[in-house]
C-alpha cells in the first residue's frame, strides 16, 4: 500500500510539472503576441485632451495596461508624444503618450479614444463680448465662438438673447420639424411661414408631414378669451379661430393707413411664422419690425429687460408680425438658439 500511495504521490508531481511547465509556455507565447513593434516616435504640440474608454498602457509595446480611461471622464490629459506601432496582428496605429497635470495618471492610449479638449472662456469676458455686439443681434463674434462655450454659457446666453429651450428634443429630428396641419384652410399659410424661415436659415429646418408622420401640429384652438392670434404651447401650435374666421380681422379694426400696407392673409402668415420661432426658441423682442415683436415684455418667458413700448419703432410703423417678414435679430437668433443646441 505505501509503494502504490509513493507511486500515485509521483505521478501527481510529474502530472503538476507538466502543467506548470505547459503554463509558463502558454504565458510566454501570450506575453510574446501582446508585443507591439515601435515603429516611429515623434514629438508633437502639447494638447489637451480627454477620454471616456479604451485602455492606457504602460510601455509604447502594450504589454502592461496601466489604467482603464473609463475611470476619468473628467480628466484633462495632456500629450506631446506620438507613437507609430505595429501589432501583434500586423495592423499598424497610432498612440499617443498622455499624462494627466499631476503625472500620476499616465501611459499610451489609442488616438482614436481622445477628443480634444476645449476650455470655455470666463462669463466675465463673454458677458463683455456680449455688451459690444449689437442688442439682440447676435453677430459673427457671438456666433464663431468655440462650441464649449455655447455649454457652459447656456444661461448668459438666453438672458442676452431672450431665446429659451421651448420645444422637446423630439419636434427637431435631424434638425428638422415635421408639420401636420388637419384644417386645410391653414394649410397654405403655413406652407408660407415654413418657406419664410427655410429661405433664410438656408436650409429645410420646417416640412410637411401627415396626420401618421409629425413631430408638430398646427390646428384651431380659441384665444379670443386670452387675447392670443397664435399660441405655441411647448408641443402644438394653435390658431385663434374666432378671428381666423373673421373677415375684417385685422385690418378692419385698426387705422385705415396702417391697413392699407398689408394683407388679411400676410398677417397670418406672420402669426404662424412668429409661432414657429418660438419653437426654433426664440421669445419676444422690443424691436418693433421683428417677426419676434412684442409690444410688452410682460408675455415673455425671458427677457433681457423690461419694455412696454417698442424699444426701436419699424420704418412702416407695422409691427413684425403683420409684415411677416425675418429680421436680422430673428434670423441670428436662430442661428444662436441652433448653436445652443434648441432645434
């Protein structure tokens, strides 16, 4: 019995020295294919980024990860060394050195899991920035700004422009609304507002759709009682449909030489485009000629002050909505509201 227990307690050695040996062989072989081959080192110009995944390796061979890049989503990492490698695969990419300010998050990461990191300017230089360009015009050098800021800055944003994030993120797919109007005797208007803002933004930012396709829809409601033409709710729009139906409305009820410069039909093209403004996230203005005017600061969501008469009256003595007609404060607005991300 001792003989035959010796016997087994050997084979079980010899058994165990293969398999450890068989171990270190296959250890070897896998540390020999994670082996990447330096192919080209070079210098580059420090920058900033930051990274959400992939692996950061400690040697320029991948053969050792240091850390997981998931773990520092707010990290700022700085590079200033490029590395061309060849794979075990035989594949070839490229690698950038990274550390972070301290140096003690630091390694090689694939180029490919960085973004650039963009530092947003201070609210103080902004708000400056803001107060030189022209009142609720955002000009070139509020629209050119880097796209960080328009993140950071949200807020200084809306208060300076009166502009707000009125709709769901679900009206603008792909940046675009699709409409659906079920009274077809608004159906021609609001084929007229649509073109008015695609023509001056450039670009099909409105379009038709049908009652099984929409992310809008423009119908009938009553706004006689609350004194509206046009309301925009945050998810439809409505018509008044008491003065819609009304022959004379507007131009029978106001100054015969007013009247005379627009068009029954003009007006409601402009009701309906001023509506669609608010989507795109545009609130009111003091500036008489705007398609954006209101005579009252009262009814705005959001107002960089407060006015109870126009702030600048318009050439015709119309206001924007009866003369259904984009301004430059309505047109750079909306394209500030797009940089905003709001449509």
């Amino acid at each position: 019995m001792k003989h035959f227990g010796k016997s087994l307690l050997l084979l079980g050695t010899v058994l165990f020295s293969l398999t450890l040996t068989a171990n270190m062989n296959r250890q070897s072989t896998d540390a020999h294919a994670a082996t990447a081959k330096v192919l080209k080192v070079r210098p580059i110009t420090k920058t900033a980024y930051r990274t959400s995944e992939g692996y950061i390796y400690k040697n320029a061979k991948l053969t050792k990860k240091s850390h997981n890049a998931k773990n520092y989503p707010q990290t700022v990492f700085y590079s200033t060394k490029q590395v061309i490698i060849k794979k075990a695969n035989g594949k070839t990419a490229v690698y950038y050195y990274i550390a972070n300010k301290g140096n003690t998050v630091k390694g090689y990461i694939w180029h490919g899991y960085l973004t650039k990191f963009q530092k947003a300017m201070s609210q103080k230089s902004l708000i400056k920035l803001i107060n030189n360009a022209p009142d609720m015009n955002p000009d070139e050098s509020i629209l050119r700004l880097k796209p960080v800021n328009y993140e950071v800055h949200e807020a200084a944003f809306d208060l300076a422009y009166n502009v707000f994030h009125f709709s769901p993120t679900s009206m603008f797919k792909n940046d675009q609304a699709t409409i659906y109007v079920p009274d077809p005797a608004l159906s021609q208007h609001v084929e007229n507002a649509m073109n008015k803002w695609n023509k001056s933004l450039g670009t099909t930012v409105f379009k038709m759709g049908n009652k099984n396709h929409y992310t809008l829809k423009i119908s009938f409601g009553n706004g006689t009682q609350e004194n509206w033409d046009g309301l925009y709710d945050g998810k439809q729009i409505y018509v008044d449909r008491s003065h819609y139906r009304d022959p004379k409305y507007p131009t029978g009820y106001i100054r015969p030489q007013l009247a005379a410069k627009f068009t029954i039909s003009q007006y409601w093209d402009g009701v309906i485009a001023h509506e669609l403004g608010h989507t795109l996230g545009l609130d009111h203005t003091g500036y008489q000629a705007d398609l954006m005017y209101a005579s009252s600061s009262s009814g705005s969501m959001i107002a960089k002050y407060k006015w109870k008469k126009p702030v600048e009256k318009s050439s015709t003595g119309l206001d924007g909505t009866e003369m259904a007609a984009i301004t430059n404060h309505d047109l750079n607005r909306a394209k500030l509201t797009k940089l905003l991300g709001y449509w």
